[in-house]
C-alpha cells in the first residue's frame, strides 16, 4: 500500500512539472526564439478576449502568440504590416467602441496576429504563405508548455498532446 501511494504521489510531481514548466522556465506558456510567453500574459489575453468572443481558449490564444512574430515578418516583408492602431480602430468598427475600450494590450496583440494572418491569406496566395511561415517556424526555435500542446512547424500551429498514460474517451 506504500509503493502505490510514493508512486501515486511521484506521477502527480512529474505531472505538476510538466503541466506548469516550459523547459525550465517556471511560468512559461510558451518560448519563441528565447522570448517568453507568460502564462499570466496568455490568461489576462484570454480572459478579455472571451468576453467579447466566446469560446476563445487559452490554446488559441497562445497559438496566435507563438505565431505572431512569424506573421508580422512576413506582413512587414510584403509592406503590409499591421499597427496596434489598425487593430483598434477594427475592433470599434466591427465589434463596437465599448469593446476596444475593454480589451488590453495582450488581447489586442493576439487579435493583431490574427487580423494580419488573415490579411496575408485575403491578399496573397494562400500556399505560398503557408509555405513561407512553415520555412521560419522551421528556422526557429519554438517551445510551447506540454499544458497547450505542442507546436508543429508542418502544420503551423498548436496540436493537442494525448498523454499515454491518461484514457481517452470518444
């Protein structure tokens, strides 16, 4: 009855760790060449951005984050880059003042990466900008907290981890 309880309560440490670290970097949601994405910064984005579009999870949120300089690069090569101004001034036309007013600065960067992907899928062919985001997410180095998911640079974008030793249930 011991064993089972150490064992128990060491695969419930090693979970902790991996659900709550990106490679040693407490607190992390995600690593994008060395620059850190709080799990704090992801969760205020989050939290602003549900009110205003339900169903936004924390895994979108830090997709489009991890995704971000990736975007603008490419935005900013084409001439076509996008200003937090430009986000704003989207969110009060399409969505309303009242709602540029509510969201911060994290929700506006991850719905800046979002209107500027699909700025460069509206204004370009669609594979080759595929095909140019999968060249640099290839290049760089990407570490994304196992709690959401990890990256794949072939399918551009946050793919859900299936644990082995959790049951899943269709």
């Amino acid at each position: 009855m011991r064993v089972r309880t150490v064992v128990a309560a060491a695969t419930a440490g090693v979970t902790a760790v991996l659900l709550t670290a990106c490679e040693g970097q407490p607190g992390a949601a995600a690593i994008v060449d060395g620059e850190v994405i709080s799990q704090s910064y992801v969760a205020t984005a989050q939290s602003d951005l549900v009110e205003q579009f339900p169903g936004v999870g924390p895994q979108i949120v830090v997709q489009m984050l991890v995704l971000a300089p990736f975007v603008h690069g490419v935005s900013a090569d084409q001439g076509a880059a996008l200003s937090m101004q430009d986000v704003r001034d989207s969110v009060t036309v399409n969505v309303g003042p009242e709602a540029a007013d509510q969201l911060g600065d994290e929700a506006f960067e991850v719905l800046r990466a979002d209107l500027a992907l699909q700025q460069l899928f509206a204004e370009n062919d669609q594979d080759a900008v595929i095909t140019e985001l999968q060249s640099r997410f290839a290049a760089a180095e990407i570490q994304v907290n196992p709690r959401y998911g990890r990256f794949s640079a072939e399918a551009g974008g946050i793919e859900a981890i299936q644990l082995d030793w959790i049951r899943y249930v269709e």
